[in-house]
C-alpha cells in the first residue's frame, strides 16, 4: 500500500501529468493524474470528483491559475484525499500549460 501522506507533506507543488476532457463551451474536466514518484514509480490518482473551480494563486506553492478542489483515490486504495489541482496557464517562464498539485503543509 502506498503512504500517500508521507509524499503530499511539504510545501512544494508537484508538475503531474492528467488526463482530461475538453468541452465544447472550453471547460476542462481533469479525470485522473500521474504522479512519478522515486521511490513508489508511477502512481495513477483517479479523481472522485471536482468539488469547486475558481482562479486562484497556491499560497503554499506559488503560482497561479484555475484551481481545482479534487477528492482523490491512488491506485486501488478506497481511502479518498482532499487537494487542490492547479492548471496553470503557459507564460512568459513557460511555453505550454501544466498542472501541477499543491501538497499540504506538515
């Protein structure tokens, strides 16, 4: 089983890779994300769901964007995690968009 906690306690964001749906009205859907880790590998977080999506800056990590209230599951373990997911818009720093996920203070 994969101690979760232990990698979503500090206070850094971590670039993930998610998967997504694109609506027609532009909105995005995130489904699930991969987070490579050293240790564990590749974990897929699958997203239960969206609770809230405004625009907002991550205090604890820096950056801004459309910020995503998730609750979320890794790989096939029924306990469920409350994060913020954030979709940052590309910039003059960086020239695609990415997502990144704010880990929780210890």
């Amino acid at each position: 089983m994969v101690d979760i906690e232990k990698l979503l306690t500090n206070d850094t964001k971590v670039y993930v890779q998610v998967n997504e749906d694109r609506m027609p009205d532009g909105t995005i859907q995130p489904n699930y994300f991969i987070w490579e880790d050293d240790e564990k590998g590749s974990l897929r977080c699958d997203i239960i769901r969206v609770k809230d999506k405004c625009r907002s800056y991550s205090r604890r990590a820096g950056g801004y964007g459309i910020r995503y209230t998730i609750d979320f599951s890794v790989d096939d373990d029924p306990t469920r995690y409350t994060r913020y997911l954030f979709y940052e818009k590309n910039s003059e720093r960086f020239s695609e968009d990415r997502w990144f996920l704010e880990k929780k203070r210890a």
